[in-house]
C-alpha cells in the first residue's frame, strides 16, 4: 500500500481563484468589481484583498481532484488545508 500524503503537505494543491473571496472594494482601475477586464480573465487586482484563500487539489489522477480542501463536509470554510490526504499525493520540495 502507498503511503498516504497529507494534502497540506503535497504539492499539487494550489489555490481556487474562483472559489476564493475577495473583499468588495475594488482596485480603483476599473468602474466596478464585476465589469473588471482582469475580473472577467480570471486575474485578480494586485490590490484586491484577500479575505478566504480557496484550496483545491490539482492533481488529475487523484480522488480529490479539484476538490475544495480546506471546506468541511458541512460547508465550513477553514483557514488551512484540513482533509487527510490520499496515497497518490507527492510531498512538497523543500
């Protein structure tokens, strides 16, 4: 059996930039948040603030993949990465 990775230490989580929330405000570049130009192509304002970073697992052969692992079960948003992991996990470098 392969050892199991925990998630919050393997390296194919990355963030959710769609999952993620932003605060309301917007950058000041643009007449809104939702008509931004780098809004609509998934770039975030360098000024937008950040207020939950989504975690989503990228690894395509996994289980999880593209799963939310830092929500709950029951749809809590966490802070850090709280699922367990799974065996086709690869640990970080460095």
């Amino acid at each position: 059996m392969a050892t199991k990775i925990r998630c919050s230490q393997c390296r194919y989580t990355r963030q959710d930039i769609n999952a993620s929330q932003y605060e309301v405000k917007h950058c000041g570049k643009c007449e809104n948040r939702d008509s931004c130009e780098k809004r609509k192509t998934d770039i975030i304002c360098e000024k937008q603030a950040l207020k939950w970073k989504a975690i989503e697992c990228g690894n395509p052969v996994s289980e999880y993949y593209r799963g939310l692992l830092n929500v709950t079960s029951g749809g809590d948003k966490q802070t850090r990465v709280t699922w367990g992991g799974c065996p086709l996990g690869e640990r970080r470098s460095g």
